[in-house]
C-alpha cells in the first residue's frame, strides 16, 4: 500500500493514497465566521467549493505553518457507511505541513494500537520504521456528523 507521508509540526503521519484526489499549493482560502478553529476555510476547486482542515489545528491545537513544503491535500471524504451503495463522496481539502514523500507500506506490517481515544476516532495504525513511529489518520472519522451535515453537500 502507498502511503503519503505529512507533518504536523515534528510528528509524522500518513494516509492511504488511494483516498488522495490530488496534493495541491496553499491557496489563499474564504475564511467563514462562527466555524470551529480547525475549519481553515473553503476554496473552489474546478466549480466546486471545498472545505479545507488545518490538520495542526484539529489534531496539535495551533495552525499550521507556511512553509513551501506545506500543501493541501485533497481527499474524497466518504460520507455513511461507504460499504453501502447509498454512501456518498465529497472533496474534503486537508492543511498540513511537509508534504513530500510517499511510503510503500505492506497492511500487515501496520502495527495497532489498541488504544482508543474518544475524542480522536481518526487516529489508526502505526507504521514504525527506523525514525520511529509514523501515526496512520483515517480520514473517514475526520468530521464529526455534524460537521458532515453543515459542511459536505447533501447529494
């Protein structure tokens, strides 16, 4: 499986690149007032206004950084249960920082946790390799069901 590796500040992560649409530029993005801290803002992407995670903010609590390394990587964002017909797909823009490598990971070398956090359903498998530990994001436990329902398009 190829993952695409990412920072949050010094800590690494990954996630599957099946779920990656296209790794992108920072964009200047529209802001939106009284939404949560970890929504960065929404940009149009081809006709289709998209809504962007600062993944620094959502999982360390400070935004994250500008660096030239650092990119929005968009994602189709499964809404429901996506083993059903009836699920559905929406672009999701997620921020982080240090975007540039790939890992090619075997599943069964991924390691579980068997810790689960409440608060951080997101968090998945580790991947460990001679750096240390790279954390696996799921990104389908990213948004809460009702940052689902105000911010991924009803059809």
């Amino acid at each position: 499986m190829l993952m695409l590796l990412f920072y949050l500040n010094n800590e690494r992560y990954a996630i599957a690149s099946q779920q990656v649409v296209e790794v992108l530029p920072l964009v200047t993005l529209k802001t939106l007032p009284h939404t949560p801290e970890h929504l960065a803002g929404v940009f149009n992407y081809r006709g289709q206004i998209v809504p962007v995670l600062d993944l620094c903010q959502l999982i360390q609590g400070k935004p994250c950084c500008e660096h030239l390394s650092s990119r929005i990587i968009l994602v189709n964002y499964w809404r429901g249960d996506t083993a059903q017909s009836s699920s559905k797909s929406a672009f999701v823009g997620l921020m982080a920082e240090r975007v540039v490598e790939t890992l090619h990971q075997s599943e069964i070398q991924l390691v579980d946790t068997n810790i689960h956090i409440g608060a951080t359903p997101y968090l998945g498998k580790m991947i460990v390799d001679e750096q240390g530990m790279i954390q696996c994001l799921q990104i389908e436990h990213l948004l809460s069901e009702a940052e689902q329902v105000y911010l991924l398009p009803a059809s």
